[in-house]
C-alpha cells in the first residue's frame, strides 16, 4: 500500500491524533480512526494543467536540439503539471511542518519537490536496502535519508537517481524482527525436526501466474523457473543428510495448478521438507528465517536482512535458461553467496550445514560488518525514532 504519513505538529511526540495520512495511490482508509487524505481523489483543473504543461514546454522548447530531447521535455512537462498540482494540494495544510514518507522510492517525485518547494522537512527510512544499486530504479529527494549502512550511504551520494541533505546509517529495520524472533520459541511446524537434532534451511522462492499466457511473458516469474527452483530444493533434500527444508512463498495459490500436480505430490510425500501454508500471523517468514541454519532465496530484502542480522544466506541466482539476474548488478563479493547452477547452492550449503565453517564465515562477517555496517543488531527502530524525535523537538 503506497501510502505517506505526515506529522502537521512539532510540538509533542508522534501520537495517531497528531498524524495525517496522505494517500496518491487510490487506496480508501484501513480505519476510520485514521485521520486519511486521497490525494488523487481531490479535484484538478483540467485548464490550470494544461496552462502549466504550456509553460514548461515553452521555457524549455528552445533548448531542444533531436528528437531524445523532445521526448525529455515531454516528459519534464509531465512532472512539472503534477508537481502544481500537488503543490495547490498542498496549500490546503498549511500546518504541516514534517513529512514522514512511507516507501520512499515509490513516493512521486513531483510530491517530494512539493514538499520542497513548501518547505516541508522530509524523511524516509530506506525500505530495501537492494535499491541503491539499480541506477535505473526509484530514487528520491529528501531532506533526511535514514539508511541501510554507510556502505549503501555512499552509493546513494554517488547516484544520479537520489539527492539528500543527510544520510544517516540506522541499519534496515525489518531486522529487528528477526532479532526478537530468536528471542521467542520457534514455530511450531519447526520444533519436531530441531528436536531431532536436523539441520533448518528456509528457502524463499518467488510467487508464480495463476495462468499459462502471463507465465509464458514472464522470464523471472514463470512456470518454468517456478518448478525448477521447487525440484531444485528436492535435490537438496535427498543430497544433504539431516536437514529440513520449509519452502515459504510470498503466495501459495499455485499450489492448485494442475502444472505443479506432482512436483507438489513429491514435496508433500517428503519427510525432511514441507511447504509453509501459515500466512494469518504478520512477519512469519522471519520467525522462520531466525530460526534456520541456512537460508536460500531467490533474491529479496529478507535475504539481505538475514544477511545484516548474522544469519548464512545462499542466492538462487538463476533460472532454468538464464543466470546472474542480480549479480551483475549487487556486488556481494568477497562472500560468494550468489549461485548460479545447482551444483555451486549444493556444494556452498555443504560447507554451511557440514564442512568448514571457516569456509564461508570470512565473507559472511564482511558482509554483516561493513556492507550492512554491523547494524542488524534489533535495535534499529529505536535509532529510527530517536532520529523522528530530534526532528520534531
């Protein structure tokens, strides 16, 4: 849920009856306790923005030299137009002094130069701590910058795609769900094969279509992939004696497909693996993660987060036609953790589970220490909101 939380006080602390909630993405209110504003359910002019469009095209159509150009300009005018829009929006609250932005590379950047522009303090803490590293991807402008690590700092400085005032290493804050899971018995659908003494590998896979024509124009998420990663954790199941596998999915809806029929049958007839089908309780796939020896993933911020927290992670860095789709682009050396056939997931989870512990510690403690700046340690909402505090002082 795209969704903005602004404080229009500074004068006490965050408190629900001092928070108004701006909403650009079309999403109605969670409950009517919350004081909740759509902002694209409020009326624009339709004169006004195409007299701002005429202004922008105008001070810039002089400066065009080909057709790449025009296109920018367009494009630029575009952002220009939303940019007043928000702004007249805006004029609305006069009271609102900071902007606390909830997944900020999903924010519009025409309302973050709003906010600028009516100088509204803005604030993020970085929702991914992937995102840094895709040149291409999100990006955003902000007063404060609340980050990963100073590692993941340093980039964004470096970076065309972001600008802030301050950047300032808090660590990744879904983290604290794992330290405080580890502190709290584990899952019941655990504790049977941890009395046994077997070893625990959580695997997260991606979700799959529900349907054969989207799958087919899908090179990440299709059925093919889909069921090479499944038989790729029965693989391991049989090759590494004494472990449990529990496969979590963001969805398990694929499970009824009638494409998966068998390999499903053969996951469910295992004794050392199973398919977690537990999504009422909120963050589970973290209770889960805390308690594993190991975990493998296709790549995703939980995979990062165990990283920082101190737990061993293998990346299923390919499909069944194609390979590296995240390596080129995330740097995880000196640790080699991104896998790109069976055999390298099958010999690096050896030497996790089995081997020389040794082996891969060295990459994983450069990792945890100076990627993630050693701040996986379950206190990051606590510098999150002491940070919040000494803003709103």
């Amino acid at each position: 849920q795209k969704t903005l939380y602004y404080s229009d006080r500074t004068d006490s602390e965050l408190h629900p009856d001092n928070l108004l909630h701006f909403d650009y993405s079309g999403f109605p209110s969670p409950s009517e306790k919350i004081r909740w504003v759509r902002l694209g359910s409020q009326p624009s002019s339709l004169l006004s923005g195409l007299y701002h469009a005429l202004v922008a095209m105008s001070m810039g159509i002089v400066r065009v030299r080909c057709i790449q150009q025009v296109i920018g300009l367009l494009l630029l005018s575009r952002l220009y137009v939303n940019f007043m829009s928000y702004s007249r929006k805006l004029e609305t609250y006069p009271g609102l002094k900071v902007a606390l932005i909830d997944y900020e590379v999903l924010c519009p950047m025409a309302l973050l130069l709003a906010f600028d522009a009516r100088n509204i303090r803005t604030l993020a803490a970085q929702e991914r701590f992937s995102g840094a590293f895709y040149a291409t991807k999100g990006g955003a402008v902000l007063n404060t910058y609340l980050c990963g690590s100073e590692y993941v700092a340093e980039l964004m400085r470096k970076s065309w795609a972001y600008y802030a005032d301050h950047y300032l290493p808090v660590g990744q804050y879904r983290c604290d769900n794992l330290v405080a899971a580890r502190q709290s018995p584990p899952p019941q659908i655990l504790r049977a094969p941890i009395a046994q003494g077997r070893r625990i590998i959580t695997a997260l896979g991606f979700h799959t279509h529900m349907d054969w024509h989207n799958s087919q124009s899908d090179p990440l998420l299709n059925w093919s992939a889909h069921r090479q990663f499944l038989e790729d954790m029965i693989r391991l199941s049989r090759d590494i004696p004494n472990v449990f596998i529990i496969l979590r999915f963001k969805m398990v809806d694929w499970i009824s497909l009638p494409v998966f029929a068998e390999v499903v049958q053969e996951l469910e007839s295992s004794e050392n693996m199973t398919i977690s089908m537990d999504y009422e309780k909120s963050f589970f796939s973290y209770d889960l993660c805390a308690n594993s020896h190991l975990v493998i993933a296709k790549h995703t911020s939980l995979g990062d987060e165990c990283l920082a927290a101190g737990i061993p992670v293998l990346f299923h860095d390919y499909t069944h036609n194609t390979e590296r789709l995240v390596a080129d682009a995330i740097d995880y050396n000196p640790a080699q953790i991104m896998c790109f056939n069976y055999e390298e997931i099958l010999e690096r989870a050896k030497t996790v589970l089995t081997g020389d512990p040794n082996a891969m510690t060295p990459g994983y403690k450069y990792l945890k220490n100076v990627v993630y700046g050693g701040l996986g340690d379950g206190k990051v909402r606590e510098r999150i909101h002491a940070h919040i505090e000494t803003l709103l002082a």
